[in-house]
C-alpha cells in the first residue's frame, strides 16, 4: 500500500544538503569555546553558519542566537523581553510592575502557554480578536494597546490554517514604541522573511521545519534590545542562551535555509499547485475549507461536517495518509482546536477538522491518491 505523507507543518524530512553538511561539521571534535586549534575550527563553521542564516534573514550575525527549537526560542523571547521591560522600569522592584503583554488567541502552544505563565505571576495579557478568515487585523491591535503594553505577540503565519498575519504593519505602526515578536516557524522557508523589513525585536523558527535537523532553531534578536537570558553558566551567544553550541545542527541549519530560500519561487508554485490539485479532489465529497484563499500555500485545513477529526484521523493512518488534527504540540489533546474557536466556526466544523500540508518533493499523482482515499474513509465514516 503507498504511503503519503500530509503533514509537513509539523515536520520535514531532512534535506539531502542538510545531512551532508551536518555529516562533515561532525568530524570537527572541538568545543566552540576553546581556544585551541580544533576548538577554533568548530567555532569557524559556527560563526560560518550564523552568517548565513542572517543574510538569508535580513539579520545581522550578532543577532542570531541558536536554540534547541522554536519552543526554547518563544520562551525565551516572551519571558526575556516581559522581565527586561519590567526591570528596565523600576530596577529592584521587578514584581510590582504593572506591564501589560497583547497576544492573539491562535498562537502555537509554545507562546501560549508562557503568556498563560506570565498571566498567573500578574502579568495582564491582552488577547486580540481574531477575524472569520483567521487574521487579526491591524486595527485591533491598535486599539488594544494600552499605556503599560511593553509587548505585542502575533505570529507570522498560523500552523493549523496557513493564515498570514500582519506583523510588519503592526510593528510599523507602533514604530519600535512596543516591543513585538513574532513565531515565524511556519514562514521560515516557506515564503520571504526578512528580519529587518519586518520591523519586530524578536523572530523565532525551527529547522525540521524546513528541511533540516530536528532539534535546533533560531531567535532573532534586534541590535539593542534588551532580553534578560532565562538560562544562566556561561558566556555564549552573548549570554541569551548560555551553553556549548550544536555546531553541527546549526550547520545543518543553514544548509536547509539555504537550499529553501534559493528554491522559494519555485516551491511555492508547486505546493500552490499540489494544494489546488487536492482541494479538487475533495470536491468530490461535502467539505468546507478553513483556510483563506491567500493561507501560505503548504498548509489546508478542512472539515467534513457530521465525520470527527480523529476517527478520521486514525482511518486515514491506516489506509496510508499521514495527516493531523492541528499543532503537533497539541495532537494528544481531545480538545477542539483553540484556532478554529477563535475563528468562531460551529461545532459541526470545528469538531470535523483536518489540517492537511505538502511539500514541493510531493508529485501531483501522489496527492491525488491521497485525496481519493480521503473521500473514501469520509464516505465510510459518514455512512
């Protein structure tokens, strides 16, 4: 039985340039922070990797600070920058500052959940409205914003439905007055981002998910933005995120970025055209997309009223489509998806969703295939 897999926008497989540059950078023995001769070289393909990584970015190479992933990365920025404007207010009286965090209700887990931290400790958050389409508008933001709002969230593009925020006219609007930082996982790779155009203090993302090793990510962090470091026992990475660095994975790291920011456009129009090729399929069965048109183009989410998402989950494991319910950091809850609720869809469609994600590898044949037995395993759960 063929297998096809749907769901990149919870991981990739690793490019072939990624593993073969993650297999020479594994040779080097050496320890970044030393100074001898085999230390030296680890830390030339280091600083090696971080140039690259920023110039592909929009960055510059102080500014970027490996991580673990884009978790380590969010929680960092979310409690680095709410602690460094607390203390930068009132230095010694850190926990009876009032400042106020603004977030939009269809972050990943991995901002969620810290905002929900900072909000027991007696940080006021803020949470946006979201439109039908998924978005948060700017406007609202704008209008939210209050006198003691140190820091705005809002990510750059939604792991369930591929919506596209307005982050770069949110940051310009409040001109550097609000630190804003964005979870950029999903974009990285995807579509263009440049750091710098953007106009935000913090950017995080993931290498698995585009193409390159699982466990390492990245944060961006603006030239002269103060972030107090939540780990502390050394000197790397000027102090943000102290510890030896995985040469290798940031190696592997910037060969993935690289491979997908030379390939943008033309990814891009085959993953538009494997989606549309799938959407067409899906005709063939009752069904309603919840993604916006203008949704990055790997990730559709679809539900198909009166069929729950996780039997249809596991009939379509078993008849050879890997896809998923939403965030692979919540795939175990039974819970509806937090998105779709902020979406305000009914509960026949919030309790029918699938999201469904491609990769420009994948070939027209393949997707239709997997389409077919969609509507299949919908028609037989439905009857």
């Amino acid at each position: 039985m063929p297998h096809v897999y749907l769901d990149h926008a919870a991981s990739t497989p690793l490019l072939p340039a990624a593993r073969d540059a993650i297999h020479l950078a594994l040779a080097a023995a050496g320890n970044p922070s030393s100074a001898h001769s085999a230390g030296r070289h680890a830390r030339r393909l280091l600083e090696d990797a971080r140039d690259r990584v920023a110039a592909l970015l929009g960055a510059t190479p102080a500014e970027v600070v490996f991580t673990s992933g884009a978790t380590e990365a969010n929680n960092l920025a979310i409690f680095g920058l709410a602690h460094a404007s607390r203390q930068r207010e009132s230095p010694g009286h850190v926990e009876n500052l009032a400042t106020r965090l603004a977030s939009s209700p269809i972050e990943h887990p991995c901002v969620v959940e810290p905002l929900r931290q900072l909000a027991a400790a007696g940080l006021p958050v803020t949470w946006l409205p979201v439109r039908s389409h998924g978005v948060v508008e700017t406007k609202a933001v704008l209008d939210l914003i209050t006198a003691d709002t140190r820091l705005v969230t809002l990510m750059l593009a939604n792991h369930e439905t591929g919506a596209v925020q307005p982050v770069r006219e949110v940051a310009h609007a409040l001109r550097g007055q609000i630190h804003v930082h964005t979870d950029a996982a999903q974009a990285v790779g995807k579509i263009p981002v440049n750091f710098r155009g953007l106009g935000v203090a913090t950017l995080t993302a993931s290498a698995h998910k585009f193409g390159g090793p699982a466990g390492v990510g990245l944060l961006l962090v603006r030239d002269g933005v103060q972030l107090r470091p939540q780990m502390f026992g050394g000197h790397q990475q000027r102090g943000h995120r102290p510890g030896t660095e995985p040469v290798a994975l940031a190696v592997g790291l910037a060969a993935a970025l690289e491979h997908s920011t030379a390939n943008l456009a033309a990814n891009i129009d085959a993953v538009t055209a494997l989606r549309a090729t799938f959407v067409g399929r899906l005709g063939l069965t009752e069904h309603v997309v919840n993604s916006p048109p203008d949704a990055l183009p790997h990730i559709l989410n679809v539900s198909f009223p009166g069929c729950r998402s996780e039997l249809l989950l596991m009939a379509l494991d078993l008849a050879g489509v890997a896809c998923s319910t939403g965030s692979a950091c919540s795939s175990g809850s039974l819970l509806p998806s937090p998105v779709l609720e902020a979406m305000g869809v009914p509960p026949i469609v919030l309790d029918s969703a699938m999201r469904f994600s491609f990769s420009p590898s994948q070939t027209i044949a393949e997707v239709e295939w997997a389409a077919d037995r969609v509507v299949e395993c919908v028609r037989r759960l439905r009857g």
